[in-house]
C-alpha cells in the first residue's frame, strides 16, 4: 500500500535532492524553488509517486506545469 507520509528520494528535472522527503514535504520544496516567472506565469507544483515497475525505484518527482 502506498503512503503518502513515506519518506522518499525526491527528483526533480535531471537532479536529486540529498535527503528522502514525504509528499508534502516535496511540494512545500517545490513551492520554494519555483523560479519567479513559472510563478508569474501560473505554473503550479506537482508531485507525483513512481512505479518501481514502470521508473524502476520508488521516488517522488517534482514538476511545474499549467
């Protein structure tokens, strides 16, 4: 079963963050790292969990989209 309080790796774009987060902890780092003009631009954070069958390990992913 999943759980969105499990801390994981956390990916975003090509990197890595260097300690496992929960959910809401990726999101509220998202948040704060957004560059200005995707905010701007009303971008929003996403956040969403692999599969370890599809991505090959469990991690949450980080993203800005419309």
């Amino acid at each position: 079963m999943r759980n969105a309080s499990q801390k994981l790796p956390v990916k975003f774009g090509l990197g890595q963050l260097d300690k496992p987060m929960t959910e809401a902890q990726a999101r509220n780092w998202g948040k704060a790292n957004m560059p200005a003009d995707l905010a701007a631009a009303g971008f929003k954070v996403g956040v969403f969990r692999s599969d370890p069958e599809l991505h090959g390990a469990d991690f949450y992913r980080v993203s800005f989209g419309k």
